[in-house]
C-alpha cells in the first residue's frame, strides 16, 4: 500500500514538473507580445503626447500587466528620484531586477538593454526609432517563442509523465 501511495505521488510530482516546464513555453510568446504591447504604448505617449520619459514609463505601467508593469515603475521611480540614477542605470537596475519573474530568454533581455542606452538621451524622433527597432527586433522573438512553444510544450508534457513512471519502475 504504500509503495502505491509513493509510485502515485511521484508520477504526480513528475507530471506536475512537467507541466510546469510546458507552461514556461507557453508563457513566453505572451509576455513578449504584452512588452510589445508596452512599448508600442510608450511610443505612442513620447512621439504623439510629447509626454516627459518617466511620465510615459508610468502611464504605460498602468496599463501593462505584470511583470512588465513592475519593471516600467521601478524605472520611472528611479529617474523621478532626487540625486537619484541615470535613466540608462535606472532602466538597467529595473530590467535586471523584474527579468527573473519572467519567461524571456537573455536575448529578449539583450534588447531592453540596449534600448535604455539610447531613451532619455536623444531626441524624441531618434527615441522613436530605437523603439521601433526595439519593436522589430522583440516581433522576431516572438516568432522564435512560438515556435519553441509548439516544438516542446508537448514534448515536457510528456517528458515528466515518462520520467516520473520511469523512476517508478526502477524502484519496483
């Protein structure tokens, strides 16, 4: 009886583990469509509100949902902050920060980072290049996302089931 009970618990703990790793993939195209989404937004407020940098960052936040929305005003925070950080410092600090409570991958990352080097220093046309490429570059991504997605999504569902029952029948 109780080597059923443990054979039990381990293929759910498997089945969940793999699940789980399924739901990363599947995670991922969604949140870089929603920073998408944001930046889109952000390029809207800068470009056709003539809206000041930190003031943009929070308005898109309220919009956007989380993590993306964290990462957004902790970034504006720290521009708005007396004798506080670069915007360049602020947005790295902000995007290191809130990236591990993400699916996305270091090159999605790679592309924020490289966009806080150029917003708040350049003028609002070249900050709207940069967002645009920014844009292109994550639509990329996403395209990659999607097909990680329907390639192993399936294949971790079916990964932790067959592990788990494997170590099962090792054990019996």
């Amino acid at each position: 009886m109780i080597k059923l009970m443990g054979a039990i618990l381990i293929i759910v703990a498997g089945t969940l583990i793999g699940f789980q790793q399924a739901a990363r993939f599947a995670e991922r195209p969604k949140q870089l469509r929603q920073l998408a989404h944001a930046l889109q937004r952000l390029e809207t407020e800068i470009g056709y509100g003539h809206t000041p940098l930190p003031e943009a960052l929070e308005r898109t936040a309220q919009s956007s949902p989380e993590p993306i929305s964290a990462m957004l005003k902790q970034a504006a925070a720290g521009v708005w902050a007396a004798e506080g950080p670069s915007f360049q410092e602020s947005w790295t600090i902000a995007v290191k920060t809130h990236w591990r409570d993400t699916s996305m991958k270091a090159s999605e990352q790679g592309i924020l980072l490289r966009l806080g080097t150029t917003l708040g220093i350049s003028d609002k046309d070249d900050q709207m290049k940069h967002l645009k490429l920014a844009l292109s570059q994550l639509k990329a991504e996403e395209d990659s996302a999607r097909d990680d997605q329907g390639r192993y999504e399936k294949m971790w569902k079916s990964l932790g089931v067959l592990l788990a029952v494997l170590i099962v029948i090792l054990m019996v």
